[in-house]
C-alpha cells in the first residue's frame, strides 16, 4: 500500500512505502531515557542529591532537563513509524485517527489518575503533567500526520511554534507587571505570561510548583515543536537513503540543534520549567545526537557480521523500551506509595528506607544515588516480568 499525501504537499523524497522495519536503537533510547528518568524522579535527597540528577534551579539545564523531551521526541518518531505499519495493514484515516483519539485520552486519564494515586483528593489534583503534556502532544502530531505525511508542513509549523512562543514571551505585556526586559526581567520567575495563565486557569493547590507549572498550558507550544522534531526524524529514517546517510544527516541536525539552542540562549534563556524555544532547539540537538549514536551502536553494528551484538549488555534498556509507559506509570505509583506508608509519625517509608542506606553510607549524595539505582531496579524487575511472559502493554 502506498503512502498517503495530500496533493499539496510532497513528501520526502524517496519515501518507502513498505511496511517499515523495527529498529532496535528506538527501543533502546526509550528505555535508557525511562531508566533515567526514573533515576532522576527518585532520588532519596532530593536536596543533597548529585547535581546532574536534579532539574536547573530555572535558567540553564542539567542532564535531568534533557529527559523529558528526548521522550517526548521519541513520541514524535514512534507516531510515523506505528500510523505506517496501520496503513501498510490497510488502516483508513478514520480508524486511524479514532485510534489516535482513544489513545490521547487514555494516557491523559492515566496522567491524571497517577497524579491522584492513592488518595485522588479532588482539591489538589494536577491536571497537567508529564503524561497530559504527551496525550496533547501526541493527539496534534498524529492528526497532523495522518491528514499529511509530508515534511514541509511539519517543519513550517515547528518553527512557527518556536517563534510564535518567544514573541510572546517577550513582547506581550504580562498583566499587572508589564512588559519583559522593560517593566519586568525577562522570564522573571513569577512575572512570566506562561505562569501568569495558570494562575487564571487553576488555583495554587493545583499547580505543581503553586505559582506555576513546568507542564503549564502555553509552554506546551514549543514542547509540540520537540515532538514535531520527532515526526521529521521519523520521517527521515523512513526514506531509502542508506543507514550511514541517515545516521549522518541525524547527526548533523544534532549538532545544529545544539549551536542554535545555544545561541538563542544569549537572548531567550534555556529554561526547562519555561520550556523555552531555545531549551527545545537544544534539548531536540542532544536527542537527535543520542539518537545518532544509539542508530550506529545497536542498528548499524547490529548489521555488520564482524561487529560483536551488544543486545545482551543492553538488554535491560531493551526492556524498558517495550513498555516504557507502563514502567513510568508503576514508578510514579510506588514513590507514591512509599511516601504516603509512615513508619512512624512523620516518617514515610522512603524516608526510612533512605535513612537505613545512609547509616551503611554516611555520605549523602552517594546514599541518595544507591536508592535511586534501587528504585530502578525494582521497577525494572516489574517490567522484565512482563517481558519476558510477553506482555507488551500499548496504551
């Protein structure tokens, strides 16, 4: 079955219309970025914890601010290469896109009933988040994808989101403050438009950070970009050009993205919390380099009979990868757990845990690494159970 494409629009060129093959290195980043962003969402001191396992106090980034939308631009890839395989299977753009529907609002209600779990108190619940961020994000690409699968719309509409957010941001009066860079610092922490919405839009108990949200409504236009990197990757790695060429031209829009990620920088700070345009640019270059490097370790190695297979030593990323959702989704849920089981009063069981690390390994840091390396390898040992009786959960 050939590619669908809307007669105003080409798609890249030489595009396969083959059902596309897995590639391994897919599975391999989602896992090894689900293993670390359970890492870092478990660290047992969150305040004395090792500086790259921590978010960016606000402007600049650690490793941690790049979890997240490496995820989220793998969502963007995932979503061209599974809507091929339906059409390859004879889907229809209907069927497709009520799959697209059901599957958004899925992983948006799974967002929210995580966010409540165990108590689902209604007054503090967060209506947005990691997975609601994904749900919306996901629902727009693939709906855009499948009424088009060409590149040029796609790539039209990422740098508009990139423009469209950074003129806000710094020209639109924030009301009650002013102006950025004239009445009020630009990205001021507070005096900021994006969390000057969710204030409007919901009350303190239900914003993550009370003032504001890191998934806040307005920054998930530039986060739509990131996944819109994902869809033009996905787009590429679909085209006849060999597996070299493909891992060239990936890596080279890695090191592009990171220069002008890091140029912008010196007017529109990278701000993960912010999710600023200059933070998406960048953060989308470290995926796309990741990615290049994962395509030439597991894909390309992987087809060179002299190469040694390295699937064995990254097999545990492999099992993350086939259920990463579900391993996000049991690690939010036994933090959740472990905080709200007191040992004693004012004591949570984490913290016990924690405190019972430290009186084997007084310091600090290191104690809260070991737990959050436990906290992975208990969720690991969930999902390799699933793995391995072939249960592949697809939300």
């Amino acid at each position: 079955m050939t590619t669908m494409s809307a007669p105003s629009e080409t798609p890249w060129p030489s595009l396969t219309a083959a059902r596309p093959a897995r590639l391994l290195s897919l599975d391999f980043l989602r896992g090894l970025t689900i293993a670390f962003m359970i890492l870092v969402n478990n660290n047992g001191d969150e305040q004395l914890a090792y500086w790259p396992l921590k978010h960016a106090a606000w402007n600049g980034f650690t490793p941690t601010d790049l979890v997240f939308p490496t995820f989220l631009f793998l969502v963007g890839i995932s979503t061209v290469f599974s809507t091929a395989s339906r059409l390859a299977q004879g889907a229809t753009k209907q069927s497709l896109f009520l799959h697209v529907l059901r599957r958004s609002i899925t992983l948006y209600v799974l967002g929210l009933l995580i966010h409540g779990f165990p108590f689902f108190n209604l007054h503090t619940m967060r209506f947005y988040g990691v997975l609601p961020r994904i749900a919306i994000c996901y629902f727009i690409i693939a709906s855009l994808y499948i009424l088009s699968p060409g590149w040029r719309s796609k790539a039209a509409l990422a740098i508009g989101a990139l423009a469209a957010y950074w003129i806000l941001m710094r020209f639109v009066p924030v009301p009650g403050y002013g102006v950025p860079t004239h009445d009020i610092p630009l990205l001021d922490r507070d005096a900021n438009l994006t969390a000057w919405i969710d204030r409007q839009l919901f009350s303190a108990s239900h914003l993550y950070e009370h003032t504001r949200d890191p998934e806040g409504l307005l920054s998930t236009i530039p986060a739509l970009a990131t996944a819109l990197f994902g869809v033009l990757t996905g787009i590429w790695l679909r085209t006849q050009h060999t597996l070299n060429q493909k891992i060239t031209g990936i890596a080279i829009a890695g090191i592009s993205g990171i220069l002008l990620g890091g140029l912008w920088n010196i007017t529109f700070p990278i701000n993960k919390k912010l999710w600023t345009s200059s933070y998406a640019l960048f953060a989308a270059g470290l995926s796309l380099s990741l990615l290049a490097l994962s395509l030439f370790i597991v894909d390309l190695r992987r087809k060179t009979p002299a190469k040694q297979d390295h699937s064995g030593v990254l097999k545990p990323f492999f099992i993350f990868g086939t259920n990463a959702i579900v391993a996000y989704a049991f690690s939010e849920m036994l933090a959740s757990v472990l905080y709200s089981i007191h040992t004693h009063p004012g004591v949570s069981l984490q913290q016990s845990i924690f405190r019972s690390i430290q009186q084997v390994v007084p310091n600090v840091p290191f104690a809260s690494l070991l737990y959050s390396i436990a906290f992975v390898a208990v969720c690991w040992l969930f999902v390799a159970v699933l793995y391995r009786r072939k249960i592949f959960i697809k939300i």
